[in-house]
C-alpha cells in the first residue's frame, strides 16, 4: 500500500509541476503567484512521498489531496485533476488496507 500511495504522490509533483503552465497561459494567473501555488503544491507532494512511511507522512499525502483539489480556486481545472487524484489515492489507500487485513487473517 505505501508504494502505491508514494507513486501517486510523486505523480502529483510532476503535474502540479505542469499545471503551472496552464495557470499561467490558460487561466492567467501571474508567473509568480502560479509558481508559488504550484511549486509549494509540488514540495508538499514531494515530501509527503518521501516521509510516507511515517504517520506524519500520511499526514501530508492527505493534506496534498486536498491542496491539489484546492488549486482549483485558481485554476478550474485543477478541481478535475485533483479529484482524480485523490480519489486514486483513496481507492489506493482501502484497498490497500483490506489487502494487509486478509493477509493477517
């Protein structure tokens, strides 16, 4: 589960990265207010996949969930594709623990 969960999150880094250039081009919103919102998105993100081995780590991965549906107020898409990913994150997250509860049982 925790592999899963950390992909997920190291894609996020790399599309809150791109969405950077939607913010400015698409929705435009100033260079340095996207990349504010986008870098800080993509260090939560990163760092949240690098600590989730840790209780604080999970923490953050759901707090980037929401950050990334979140960036949506400044650019709409983003509550599309933030959804997306939180919503793999959750199945990610259940399934992975129904898994670890039936190899214990």
């Amino acid at each position: 589960m925790i592999r899963v969960l950390m992909m997920t999150l190291y894609f996020e880094v790399v599309v809150f990265g791109l969405s950077l250039a939607v913010m400015i081009m698409i929705d435009g919103v100033r260079p340095v207010t996207a990349g504010a919102l986008a870098g800080s998105a993509a260090m939560l993100a990163l760092v949240a996949g690098v600590t989730i081995r840790r209780p604080c780590g999970q923490l953050l991965g759901w707090l980037t969930q929401l950050v990334g549906i979140a960036l949506g107020i400044v650019s709409p898409v983003m509550y599309v594709v933030g959804a997306i990913f939180a919503g793999l994150y959750v199945a990610c997250f259940v399934l992975g623990r129904r898994i670890e509860a039936s190899r214990t049982a």
